[in-house]
C-alpha cells in the first residue's frame, strides 16, 4: 500500500481516555484518532474503544503497550493533525 492511511479526528474531553486500541486485534492504538478504512494491522473497521494508558497497562500485551507508551511520548507522530 504506497498511500498513507487517512484518520478521523476524535475529540476527546481533557481527562477522558484518548488512547484507541483496535478490540479485534488488540496490537494497534491511535491517540485522538482512528483510521479511516479500518485497523492497519487486521482491517477490522468500526472496532476501536477508547482507554487510557493505565488501563492498557492492566491488560494488554507488551506491544500494545509499548505502542501506547509512544503514542503518549511522541504525540507529534500520533494526533490527528500529523497522519
């Protein structure tokens, strides 16, 4: 796939989670969007719940939650005006 994926914007109250993992893989998050045509990792299309980063500590993977830990680290490369 040469083009870059598109997001959609998700407004997120300050303090409410703004982090996006896809339910159905559980291996991709997005903070303050989620993309447009589906998870990038499994396709899977409308899946993404919002969670904070503690929550993602509690039960994910280790990858999702170096993932995570990134997207909080580098918002730059994770917010929605810099697909």
């Amino acid at each position: 796939m040469s083009e870059s994926p598109s997001f959609w914007t998700v407004d997120c109250a300050q303090g409410e989670p703004d982090l996006f993992v896809c339910m159905a893989c559980l291996e991709e998050v997005f903070q303050g969007k989620v993309p447009i045509n589906g998870c990038p990792g499994c396709g899977a299309v409308s899946t993404f719940e919002p969670f904070s980063l503690d929550a993602i500590r509690d039960w994910g993977t280790d990858n999702l939650i170096a993932k995570s830990v990134e997207c909080q680290q580098t918002p730059h490369l994770h917010r929605p005006d810099s697909q």
